[in-house]
C-alpha cells in the first residue's frame, strides 16, 4: 500500500519509502558493482545481479555518477564513499573523457582508450553538471573551471549554426529537436545551483536558463494542439512526417519538472504553470489506460510509429513522471497530481523494481514484462533512479505539508 | 492447413498459395497504394490500409521496388504494368538518387530533394540490382550500365579502407560487420543473373562471389561455437562485448540461402553444406520454442542483449527462413528442413498476414500481437514479402519432386 501524497503522515512515510530505496539498496547496488577498483570511474553494462556483462564504459555515466555521488554528499550527509566514489569518475573523466580536439567521446574501453565519439555533446553537458557537484563537495577549483568549460563545448556545438553536421539536410527541411534545449537548461541549473551564477560564453546561467524556456516555449509548446513537440521547424512548425510528429513523453515532461523547479525557485507563477500544463498534456498523451505505465512513443496524430519498440515502457520516463507530479502536487495542491503521482509510483515500483537483486529493471514491455533484464549499460546506470528517489525524498523533507504556489 | 511440402499435391497447392499471395495480394497493394503518380518512384510510408503517412522517399526502396517490378516481368510474365512500375523507380533514381560527390542518399523528399545521406552505401547495392533486373526487362544499355557503376561506387565504399568512417575507433577496436560481405555476395549474384558474369572493379561477378563467400566462412561462421558472428574482428575474433556478441539470426539465415543458391547455380556440394550448416546453426539460436518465430537478436553466450527490442518478431527474418529452410529441404530431402518450413510457414502467414487489408504487417511483439500497423515505412516496402513469395512459388515449380543434392 503507497503511502498517501495529501497527509502528513503518508508524506513522512512516503519520503522513507524514497529514501530507503536510495540508500539501502540503488546506492549500494552501484557502489558494490559499479566502481571499478582497477581502471577507476564506472561499469555501467551489469547483469540483474550486478555481474559486469560488458567492460566498455559510457562517458555520459562517467559524468552522471560523479554527479549523483557528488550530489549526495552535497546534500544528505558528508559520507566518505560517496565522495570517493565522485571523486573516481572525475578522475576518469579528465584522464580519458576529452578527445585532443576538445570533443568528448561517447564509450572509451575499460583502460580508457577511445572506443565512439558522436555528433552531439551530451556527454559534455554531464561532464559538467558531474564537475559542478564535485566542485562543490570537494571545494576543487579545477572541477569548478571544468565545469564552465564543458558547458561552453556544449553550448558552442549545439547551438553554434553547422557545429553538429545535421542528420537531416538543412537546406531541404530545417529541424530542431527540444532535447539540446531541455539538457541546456538541466546544465545550467545545476551550474548555478553548486557554483552561484556563473558566465558561460558571455551569458550568465540564469540568461541561459531564460533562453532556454523561451526556445522550449516558442518552438515545442503547442496550445492549438495541446502538446509538446519533440522535433519541430525552426520557428516551430509542425513537420508532418514520422519524426516531426514522434513524442516522447517521458522527455517532455522531464523538461516540464525542469520548468516547474525553476519557477519555484524564482517564485514565479507563470513558469511554475507552463511546466504544469507541459505535465498535463504530456500525462493525457503518454499515460497507457489499458496496462498503465507511460508509453515510450507516441504520434502527433495518432498514426503509427515508425519506432516498431514504441509502446514499451522505460525505467526513466517514468522517474520523471514520479518527480513531475509530485512537484505538481507540492506546488498546487490539487488532488489530481496526487492521484497521477501514486499512479505511475505504484506501478513503476511494482514492474521495474528487483526484489531479488535490488535496482530496477530497466525495459519492460507494454504490459508491464521484463524485456531484458540486465540492471545497466550505456544508457542505463547511476542517474534517473536516484536522481528520482533523491529529489523526491528531499521535496517531501521540505514539504511536510503542501506549500501550494510559492508566489 | 498448410499444405504438404513433402508430397507432390502439398508443393502444387504450396506454390499456389505463395504465387497467389504475391499476385493476388501483395504486388496489387504496392502497385494500387505505393507508385507515386505526381512525382514518379514509390511511397512506402502507408497505414494499414495503403494510407500514406509519411512521403518522404527511401531511396533503398525505390531500387528495393523496382528490382521487385522488373524481376516479375522478367520471369512471371510479361505483364506491361510491372515494367511501369519498375520504370518509375529506375527514373526516379536516375533524376534523384546520387549527390554530386557520387554518393546516394538514403532518404529524399517526394519531389527528389535530398534529406539523409547515411556512411554506409547500401541505397547503391539495392540500385545496382534494380537496373541489372531493369536492363534485362526492358533491354535498357544505361541500366546495364548503371548497375555495374553502382555495384563499384558499393565495392569502393564497402571494402577500401577508411572510405567508411567507422563507428567504432580502428585503432582501439577494429571490427567487421557480416552485412557489407552479404549484401555484396547478392548484388553480384543479381548482376550475373541478369547481365552475364560482368566485371567490375577488376573482379568478374564470379570472382567477387567467391571472395564474399570466403569472407563471411573465414570470418564469420565459428564451427566451434556452432554460430554465425554478425560483428568480429578483423580475423574473426570474438569480441566479447555488447556489439560483438550480438547475433541476428534473420541476417545470417539469408546469408544462408544465398550461399546454398549459389551452392545449387554451381553444382557445388561443398557450398550447400556451408549453407545448411548455418541455417542449422542459426535456427537453433533464433527460434523461439515459447511463442514461436523468430527472435530478431541474441546474445553470444545468452547475456541480456542491449537491445530492449531483442525478442520481437519482424516481418523480413520469417521471410528469409521459410526461402532458406524450403531451398534446404529441395536440395537434401531432409524431413527437418520440411518440418522447420511449415513451423515458420505458419507461424508467418497466421501473425504477419492482415486479412482485412491485404499485405504483411512488420513488426509484431514476442507472443505475435500486433505492434504498429504500418505496413510500410523506410525499412518496410515492396521487397522482402514479395522476394520470399517469388522465389518459394518459382522454386516449387522448378522441384515438383525434390531434386536431391544436385551434383
């Protein structure tokens, strides 16, 4: 039985379920089979119990563990492992993360030589959100001065015209997708978050994180149509054919709670509601009715998907779906984001979670079934489950009772 | 009740069913929903019922398609409206297809103009043998010439090292793929078919059958482990890592069938032998005992695959194993081969087959359910349903007894 959102007394318990699964098991499972002793930073590839399927390591988790890590010791007690096992990826990072034209990679091998580089910077953008954390737990100036500096890659690539040759030809059909935006946005919050208010590439993050919205607002929040686009014209057409009519909904309302925090933290109730509406639209269109769960995919118009994978049900998705309506909830106090919360909590912690081995599964299909069920690889490690349970506990913390809008 | 492969009355009523799938259900929903009136070629992109949903052009299909149209006329008869069709295609290409470097895209819009050109050169393979099919169909000297011209641009790319910036880095990790070896093996095999054994790039199609042959048996196909590899090193080295343990048993058990036609073109036991082997191999790994079909990817060694979409069943795998296990049973006589086609015979027809609309659908979940309707899409047209019915109808007319080992 899930503790219920609208008491207080389910909210203390609800915020130890969240808690609990943090540190006595997500945590562990990662600091027991993830650190690898001898090459330093992460094996993300593990089987169900934690067992190393595959050696190569993801530069994106690289980053994103060292912030989780770092995250944790910033904010729920100054454990010595958690700062160790920051300080591990770092170090992977600036020994093995940078190619010698200042690229990231996207996989290097065990030991760290070159395995992929791809087009875009993600792998930047945790590199500095990792470096920022760190900075701040350690009080490294070299992680902070890495920090700004991988944000400016990313920005210089993803938003410099030509920096990333484009999958699809611009001169016949301009695109942009919401991703480089929403990710931009996460960045800079966290920059300003453990570093203040820092300058990147002449804008303060603050200005960046104002840029950012206007873009996600102007160019993927549609009314007309009631929905958040994922991929869109240049001055936010709608392209009628398979990829311009894909949502993703999960994505999009990871970008709503990105929203929503940062009107909280202004105090600012228009942005505080265009993440609630980004979150309104987005459950309609992603929440399955029949077998619950939020789809992967879905089409503009309700044609098929090309992606033939398109109605199964990720592990992160649905993480986002747990911190977007409980952050709807805590910032409203309307009944429906506490039904939509323990929703989507109830069913994600009944399908994805492990009770053998601990952690979760990461692919299921439609109706709830593990698909495959190693606990990681290079897209799947140390980030959106804590990420989740860390700041949906802390809210909770914050919020022993609803706060309703902050302004 | 599928009819008996193993006697002569089951093989008359096979061939009729296979001949009146293609003729009577499949050819007629590409020519009546995919040839694109205004701007000539195919549209692929159609819902269920033949709606187009997305006109955007593949530039694989408009060769797939037209080798398919010119391939009928060529043996089925000589019906005008297939030379029609395959017209089109060829015309589209030749005004469309290739950007000024020589190079082919891989999508364009349906008025021609470019969108995507990807690293690999398959859209130059699948031209090549629609003008060879297309040369022979309407006596056409610039066909047969275009398709040894595209066969060379296949080669240069395909085979001359760093033409193909790799994926993964060559220096830390050199790695073969077994498709460019197949794909080529085919092409070559078409250009003979339809043109004599011509030359390109210093090789007679002969010549370069052989070498992909010795390709894929010294690299590829590991007696030890009783598997055909998908990706290995360069000498054939197992690289035991999510990508080279991968293995897909619909790309091999093709390979397998080319290699046993060419086994039978050639009188050569030895090269039948090679291909029954990895059909057996291959079925072993890839059919599915719970829910039957078969699993588009395993793993090696049975480690959780890194594709979430492992275990679905695509339309093009079945079509692949019901040629591959009806060409075996007509070269051996052996029951197994007989029992495997009816498995996989049935199986397709009762879970691809849309009894409404006509056609295949693609792309089905593990238990056979339906997962998207489309019948078509950038990966889906006029080629692998059609090929497997051609080829199974002609080869039941050619062996109204089973023809034994045939030297």
């Amino acid at each position: 039985m899930t503790p219920d959102l609208t008491t207080p007394d389910g909210r203390t318990a609800l915020a130890a379920v969240y808690r609990e699964t943090l540190l006595g098991d997500v945590i562990p499972f990662w600091l027991r089979h993830g650190l690898d002793s001898q090459h330093g930073g992460y094996l993300t590839a593990l089987a169900r119990d934690g067992r190393v399927i595959d050696t190569d390591k993801s530069v994106w988790f690289q980053g994103r563990g060292a912030w989780t890590f770092a995250t944790l010791y910033n904010t729920a007690g100054r454990e010595p492992r958690w700062l160790d096992a920051a300080k591990t990826g770092i170090e992977f990072l600036r020994r093995h993360g940078t190619a010698s034209n200042g690229k990231m990679y996207f996989t290097v091998t065990r030991d760290g030589r070159p395995l992929r580089m791809r087009r875009y910077v993600y792998s930047e953008s945790f590199a500095s959100i990792a470096n920022a954390a760190y900075a701040r737990a350690a009080a490294d100036g070299r992680a902070a001065g890495d920090a700004v500096r991988h944000f400016e890659t990313y920005l210089q690539y993803s938003f410099a015209p030509g920096k990333i040759p484009p999958k699809v030809s611009p001169e016949t059909r301009p695109t942009v997708g919401i991703g480089s935006f929403m990710i931009g946005l996460a960045t800079a919050q966290e920059l300003r978050e453990n570093l203040g208010d820092v300058t990147a590439r002449g804008r303060t993050c603050t200005e960046w994180i104002d840029w950012f919205i206007d873009r996600i607002e102007r160019l993927f929040v549609r009314p007309e149509l009631q929905v958040v686009l994922e991929t869109a014209g240049p001055n936010g057409e709608i392209l009628d054919h398979f990829d311009g009519r894909l949502l993703n909904p999960g994505h999009t309302l990871e970008a709503a709670w990105f929203i929503m925090h940062e009107g909280k933290f202004r105090r600012d109730r228009r942005l505080i509601q265009l993440g609630l509406t980004m979150l309104d639209w987005m459950w309609d269109r992603g929440w399955d009715e029949e077998y619950g769960g939020l789809y992967y995919f879905r089409d503009l118009l309700g044609l098929p998907v090309q992606e033939y994978w398109h109605d199964m049900k990720f592990w992160w998705p649905h993480c986002e779906a747990i911190i977007a309506t409980q952050l709807a909830w805590s910032l409203t106090g309307d009944a429906r984001y506490a039904r939509w919360h323990r929703q989507v909590h109830d069913w994600s912690f009944r399908h994805f979670a492990d009770r053998e081995f601990g952690e979760w599964y990461g692919y299921l299909h439609r109706d709830g079934r593990v698909s495959v069920t190693l606990k990681g690889n290079m897209w799947k490690g140390p980030f959106h489950l804590p990420r989740m349970l860390w700041y949906c506990w802390r809210l909770l913390d914050q919020h022993s009772e609803p706060a309703g809008p902050p302004c």
